[in-house]
C-alpha cells in the first residue's frame, strides 16, 4: 500500500474543513497510509519589505521541508505548475507507482506562498487551478482529488 504524506501550513480553523478531512482521511484509508504533518504558520508583519517578507517565506520553507520525508516523491501545488485534470491525475499516480514511488508526499504552502528552495525539491509541480483558494480549502480539495485519483485508477464508481 503506498504512502502519502500531505505537508501543509497551518491548522483546519473551521469545523466543517475539519469533518471533510476527516471524512476524506476515513475513506483514503482503504487506498493508502495517510498521514497529515503541518507546522504553524509563520506570522507576517503587515506591510512587510520585501526583506522581510522573503525572512519569513524562507523560515517557513524550512520548516515544510522539515516535514517532508526522506526519498518521497514530492508533488508540489504551485500556481505556477501544470495544471492537470483529475483524469490525468490518476493515470500520473499510476504512473508514479509502476515506476516504483512507494511514498508520494502532497506539499501546501501557507497564505503568502514559498521560497524557492521548496520548488526545486519539487518532483512534480502541480497547478491546482487557476483559481485563487484558501490554504486550508484547498487542504480538503486535494484530499477529495487524491480519493477521487485512486477510484479512477480502480475503476470504482464515484468519478463520471
């Protein structure tokens, strides 16, 4: 059963984001061995220099890196990666696995984005949408892909 890891910024503050993770946690588990690892996010001053704001992306950066297990296959969620569809997302995860990925690790920065130090440990850069979402939405969003991904991959109702 293969791995994954999502690391993420910051805590679930709403009840309901709480519940769809948790659902979404029951249900992968039937797929994978999921594990969730956040770290707090870091505070931004307001108006901070650019200075500063690249003092705090970088503290954070290290911090997720941090959180990141040793040789796992890194998908990073970059507005700037390629955007894929939920389809495509199952057949790259198949992929992955036939390649011999045993342990996929989901990486979400926090509200004012990352260092590139993350991207370059980025195996995979994905573009979740053009959309802007919050971190914590997009948190319960990429549960429900990945959980979608493996009943694709399976040929299991739920994706029509």
């Amino acid at each position: 059963m293969i791995r994954i890891t999502l690391a993420c910024a910051g805590k679930l503050k709403e009840n309901y984001l709480r519940e769809a993770e948790q659902e979404f946690t029951k249900r992968l588990g039937a797929y994978c061995q999921l594990e969730i690892r956040c770290i707090n996010e870091e505070k931004m001053p307001d108006n901070p220099s650019p200075a500063v704001k690249e003092q705090v992306l970088a503290r954070e950066t290290d911090r997720i890196l941090k959180l990141i297990p040793e040789h796992s296959f890194v998908v990073l969620l970059d507005l700037k990666g390629k955007e894929i569809s939920s389809p495509q997302l199952a057949e790259k995860m198949e992929q992955w696995m036939v390649e011999g990925v045993s342990h996929l690790t989901f990486v979400i920065g926090g509200p004012f984005g990352y260092t590139d130090a993350l991207r370059k440990r980025a195996d995979f850069r994905w573009s979740f949408s053009p959309l802007t979402f919050t971190h914590q939405m997009i948190r319960v969003l990429l549960l429900e892909q990945i959980y979608r991904a493996f009943k694709i991959m399976r040929k299991e109702k739920y994706h029509h």
